[in-house]
C-alpha cells in the first residue's frame, strides 16, 4: 500500500473512531470518565470533520455542493501557475544564478578529462572506427564526382604552362635528353640509310633534282657531264656513302658540328617555356582536352577504390596505433592548453543561450501544466501533498480530542463548584 493511501486510511480510521466513541459514549454518561471521553470523542469529531472540511475544500467542492470559497486550487488556477511559474524564473532559476553557476564551471578540464580516459579504452576505439567506418560507407562517391571533377578542371585550368615547360625544360637537360634525343635520330637514320633500296632513293631524288636546275654556261655543261657520266644507281651511292659519313661523325664525342647541333637543340629547350607560338598551341590543347574530357566514370571508379581502401585502412591496427590516438591525444593537449579561452566562449555561449531563451522556461511549465485539466492537476498536487494534507486531519481529530476532554474537566470543576 502507498503512503498516500495509508495516510488517507489513516484520517479516515482517526475520524471513524472519533464518531464511533462519541456515538457509544452517548447513552453512557453517568459515570466521571465516560463523560469526560464523550467530550473528548465529541471535540474530536468536530475538530476532524472541520479540518476535513478544510483539506478538501483546497482540492474541490465537500461532498460535491457548491460551498462558497471552496474548491480552492481549481478556482485559483491561473493565478497558481503564475505564481509558479514567477517563481521559478524569478528565485530558482533566475537568468541570473544559472549564468553565474555557469561561469564556474571548468567546462575544458572536464571534457579533457573524460576524453583522455574514454580514448583509451577498448570499447571507445571499437566505436571509433565503427564510426568512421559508417562515415565513409555512407559517402555518395556519384554525387561526389561533379564536384571532384569540377575541382581537378578548375585546378588544370589554372595550372601556368610556362612554369610546367621550364621545369620539363630543366629537366630534359638535367637528364642530357638532348644527347640521348640527337643519338637515336643517327641511329635510325644509319639504319634507314644502309638499306639497298635508300641507294635507289637517294639516287632517284638526287637526278631528279639535277634535271630541275637551271644553269648557265659551264655548270650547265658540267651537271650534263654527271648525268651522262652517273646512273642513278651510282649517284644514290655516292650520296649514301657521304651521308653515311656525315652521320658517324655527329656520334662522336666533342665533334664540332655535332657540339653546334647539340648547342641548337638545347637553346630550343631552353626557350620553350619563352615561344609564344608554342604556349599558345599547348593552352589550345588544354582547353579542347578539358571541354571534351568525359571522366566521370574514372573518377567515380576511383573514389570507389578510394573508398574501399580507406575502409581496409581504418579497420587496420596501424590506424589507431599510428593516426587517430596521437592525433586525438593532440588534440586534447591543444584544447587543454587553451581552456581558459575555450571555458570563457564556451561560457560567453552558454549565457547568450540562457538569455535568450531563458522566458521559455516558464513557457515549458505552463505549457505542460495548460495540458492537464482541473482534475488531473488536483490530484497530481494532491498525490504530491497528500500525505501532510491527511496527517492535519488525523491531527485536527486527535488534538480536538484532547482540547475536548479538557474542556470536560473544565466544565465538571465548574459545574462542582
């Protein structure tokens, strides 16, 4: 049994005991102390059922009749709950002494703390890479890709092409490519020249060219001597020989024309990143490879991959060993190094939220209270109160038993003297 309702039988078993022995005292007044009991049984009763009367008439009507000035609480019910409500924003939780208790709060040093110890346990770190295992799963790598390949198109399109020539300039002859380059040339070309049918092709193009120039005089005269004196297969040999020759040549170290050429090529390299025809051509190039780039499906199969590895990589033990506690530990030292300005914007936050919404407070309680209707709101301040309410009728019968028989003793001196 709840103490609300022993109470309760406990003023009910007050008040019967009181009309029970004023009701059998009655007939039995001849003797001192029976009359003396009747008096006090009498004052009891009326002491009970007053402060009865009294109790009920806080919560409701006594005996459902519309008694003036009862049914106090119902009445009044507005009134209570700005009283309340007044109450409790003005006195307990003034806007005043919540920022002030506020303010002494080590915020920092105690999520600095809990941190530390939290980050070392086993359960934590499972969770921690739960999360961020979750992170990355539910990344939309699709919806990921126009904005990855916006970025890479706006970063390529910004790149400076000259800087990018002058460093492959540098380069090409840090690595001597201009050696290596002018080598495999000869070398392609003595092979194209020591084939049997390069003889019948230089002599070919050789006599053409004879028969093409205009001459006066003796050299007219004497390039008829060589045509009539030279087939084509012997032209085209002589020419191949001497090309032969000339190539060997550039493939020797230190020889001067092969230094001149070598001199050439790189003076090219060098001024790439300086010919504008060149930068011009290749900005062209960047442009129509960029509008005509169709890489969405690339790029989405790589952020897939990227994807999977950084799951394999979170789920591995060098990721928490190596990567997340030293980096959660270095954190935490940052902020405990900077408490004192964490604490007071923390703070400065807190009072600004307190301040701004401090009036809701009161909202919240006659919002909840609005809900309830007279009934339900009676009983729940009478549950809450019920059992001190009870004990003044228990106290009103026994303490008007006692004043009664008092009064018995007063009356019966009186009525001797």
């Amino acid at each position: 049994m709840s103490k609300k309702k022993s109470s309760r039988k406990l003023a009910r078993i007050s008040l019967i005991v009181m009309l029970v022995g004023f009701l059998g005292t009655m007939p039995f007044q001849d003797t001192l102390w029976i009359l003396l009991l009747h008096g006090g049984f009498e004052a009891g009763l009326i002491g009970g059922l007053a402060d009865w009367f009294a109790v009920t008439a806080l919560f409701r009507h006594p005996l459902g009749l519309p008694i003036p000035h009862t049914a106090l609480l119902p009445k009044n019910r507005n009134r209570m709950i700005n009283g309340l409500i007044s109450v409790l924003k003005n006195d307990w939780l003034s806007k005043e002494s919540i920022q002030d208790k506020v303010k002494h709060v080590p915020f920092t040093e105690k999520i600095y703390q809990t941190a530390a110890a939290k980050i070392q346990t086993a359960v934590f770190q499972k969770l921690a890479v739960s999360w961020m295992q979750q992170i990355i799963r539910y990344m939309d790598v699709e919806k990921m890709t126009p904005f990855v390949k916006k970025q890479i198109i706006a970063t390529l399109s910004n790149v400076d092409m000259k800087k990018i020539l002058q460093m492959i300039s540098s380069q090409l002859l840090t690595e001597k490519v201009d050696e290596k380059a002018l080598d495999h040339i000869l070398v392609k070309v003595e092979q194209w020249l020591k084939k049997e049918d390069t003889v019948h092709k230089l002599g070919n193009v050789s006599m053409n060219v004879l028969n093409n120039v205009k001459a006066d005089g003796m050299l007219q005269f004497a390039i008829k001597s060589i045509q009539n004196l030279m087939t084509e297969e012997k032209l085209g040999k002589i020419i191949q020989n001497l090309l032969i020759s000339a190539v060997k040549s550039l493939r020797y170290e230190y020889e001067p024309n092969r230094e001149a050429l070598l001199t050439f090529i790189r003076k090219e390299i060098e001024g790439l990143n300086e010919n504008e025809k060149v930068l011009l051509g290749i900005e062209k190039w960047k442009i129509r490879l960029l509008d005509n780039w169709k890489s969405d499906e690339t790029i989405t199969e790589t952020l897939k991959q990227l994807q999977l590895k950084a799951l394999d990589f979170v789920e591995g033990e060098r990721f928490m060993e190596e990567y997340f506690l030293p980096l959660a530990a270095n954190l935490l030292e940052k902020m405990n190094e900077n408490k004192i300005v964490i604490d007071l914007w923390i703070q400065k936050q807190l009072s600004i939220l307190i301040e701004n919404n401090h009036d809701k407070i009161g909202d919240l309680v006659r919002d909840n209270l609005n809900k309830l209707d007279d009934e339900t709101l009676t009983d729940m301040i009478e549950n809450n109160v019920g059992k001190d309410l009870q004990w003044i009728r228990v106290n009103g019968a026994v303490c008007g038993f006692i004043i009664g028989i008092l009064l018995s003793v007063v009356q019966v001196v009186f009525e001797i003297v």
